[in-house]
C-alpha cells in the first residue's frame, strides 16, 4: 500500500453516481478508492482503508481522494462531488486548512465538495468534533452523515451537529419489502430529515421496487448498482448519457 501510494500505481478514484429521485439525471459523484494489487488482483476498500488507518496512511490517502476528485469536478461543473472521510483523518491536526488548501489549489470551491463522515468522528471529543464541522461548513464544504441509521447515535448526533445530507444507510434500502415495518422506519428517517432542512439520500438502490418505495417515502437522491456502479474517471462522460436503466427509458 505504501509503494502504491507512493508510485500512484494500481490506486486510482472511482465514482458512482446520485440520481436525482425519478433515476434519470446524475447530480452528484461520490469518490470511491480501487486498488488493483499486482498479485493479489482488486483489493476492496472494506479490507484496505482501516489497514491504512492502522498504518498512518489514511491522511495522505485521504487528501490524494481530494485532489483527484477535484480535478474530475472540474470537468462536471453542475455536479457535486462526494468524498469518504475517515475519523483519523477528521481528526487529524490541521485537517480543515489542508482540505481547504487542495481545494484551493485544484481551482475548484469548496461548495463542490461534500464530505461524508461517519459517528466516529464523534468517539472522544464531541466538542471538537462539532468544532471542525463549523469550521468546514464555514469554508463552504457540505457535511453528509454517511451510512446514517446503522450506529448508536444517529438521533443524538443529528441534534447536535449541523449537517447538509443524511445518506440512508444501504442495509435499510435492502430491507425495504423483505423486513416488516422497513417502510416505515424509512419513511420516518426521510420525514426527520425533512424537518431538520436536510437533503436525503439512500444508498445501495438495486431493484426497481426498492426504488419506488424510496420515491413513495419522499427521498431526495438515490445511488445504487441499479444506476451505476463505481466507475473510472475516463467512463463517466458515457455514464452521464446513459445512466438511466432500460425500464426507465422505455417505462
Ligand atoms: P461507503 O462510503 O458506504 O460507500 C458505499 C459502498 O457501497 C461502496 O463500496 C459502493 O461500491 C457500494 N455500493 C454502492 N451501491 C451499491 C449497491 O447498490 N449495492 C451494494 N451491495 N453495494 C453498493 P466500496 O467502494 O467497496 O467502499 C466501501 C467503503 O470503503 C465505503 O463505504 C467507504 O466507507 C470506504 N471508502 C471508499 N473509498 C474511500 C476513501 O477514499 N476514503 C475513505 N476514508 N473511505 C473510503
Ligand atoms: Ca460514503
Ligand atoms: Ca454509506
């Protein structure tokens, strides 16, 4: 990881897109790490970011994530541009004014940009925390609170942090017409984030029953497989033409 971090190769930034709510126009990207190891073939994210926390590696990688997808914004102006950021790396000294610097440096605007967390940002120093957020959404950056639904303090953090986006994590999505009252815990989420001014998001969107509960129950975005996965930067100009699946076309 250190010599592909170094060398830049087999790393790259994927993205996938958000739908808007009818699955037919892209309205944002979100920034996804790959790394194509020389022997040992994909290496997903799940395994090699938290060893990359482990290593001290996240911050580096972290700020390369931003720099890629900055350059890619460029090229998609009315689009926003999501990136994953990792506790350690919230946390990090001098975390705001980096991100702030890149941007800067990339030509782009922080109003381009959101950052996903996640409730780890908030083990240990909830004021701090809440700090760097003020000062992030200060600088322009937008917050979404990423896999939301999943921890222990999803409610807890929502009355105390001032967020843009809360992104319905994928295992609710998937329970939708599979677990009994799925429906209803989802429609309250959207219904709380609404009343909170938040955007709404759910996330790992695969069949087109799971997409037309999430529309019925008032979500904003969608993002999921039955759009697009992940894709290289060089891909996303077809995507952007042909994002929409068939039975949307043609329904
Ligand atoms: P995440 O932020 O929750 O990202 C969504 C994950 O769900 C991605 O997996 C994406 O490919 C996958 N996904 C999207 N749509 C669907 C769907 O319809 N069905 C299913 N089953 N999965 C779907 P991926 O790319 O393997 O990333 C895994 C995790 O690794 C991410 O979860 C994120 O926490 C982390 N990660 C990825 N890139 C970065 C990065 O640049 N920095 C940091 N700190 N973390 C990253
Ligand atoms: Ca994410
Ligand atoms: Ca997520």
């Amino acid at each position: 990881l250190r010599t592909a971090l170094h060398t830049h190769q087999g790393l790259e930034v994927w993205y996938q897109p958000l739908m808007d709510i009818s699955g037919q126009q892209v309205v944002g990207l979100e920034a996804l790490m790959r790394w194509h190891h020389p022997q040992r073939g994909v290496i997903s994210p799940g395994e090699f970011i938290p060893l990359a926390e482990e290593m001290g590696l996240i911050i580096q990688i972290g700020e390369w994530v931003l720099r890629e997808a900055c350059r890619v914004s460029l090229a998609w102006p009315d689009i926003s541009m999501a990136i994953n950021v990792s506790p350690l790396q919230f946390r990090s000294a001098g975390f705001v004014e980096r991100f702030k610097a890149i941007v800067q440096q990339e030509k782009t605007l922080p109003s381009r940009i959101e950052l996903e967390i996640t409730e780890g940002v908030l083990i240990e120093d909830e004021k701090g925390a809440q700090e760097i957020m003020r000062a992030l959404r200060e600088a322009g950056f937008r917050i979404a609170l990423d896999d939301f639904g999943t921890g222990y303090s999803s409610l807890n953090y929502l009355s105390h942090f001032s967020v843009d986006k809360i992104k319905i994590d994928r295992s609710f999505t998937q329970s939708l017409g599979v677990a009994e009252n799925s429906v209803a815990i989802v429609e309250s989420v959207v219904k709380l984030g609404h009343a909170m001014g938040l955007m709404v998001t759910a996330e790992g969107v695969e069949t087109p029953g799971q997409m037309s509960a999430l529309a019925d129950a008032g979500c904003n975005q969608l993002q999921g497989y039955l759009f697009s996965q992940a894709v290289p930067a060089d891909q996303l100009a077809a995507l952007m033409i042909s994002s929409a699946p068939d039975e949307l076309h043609h329904g």
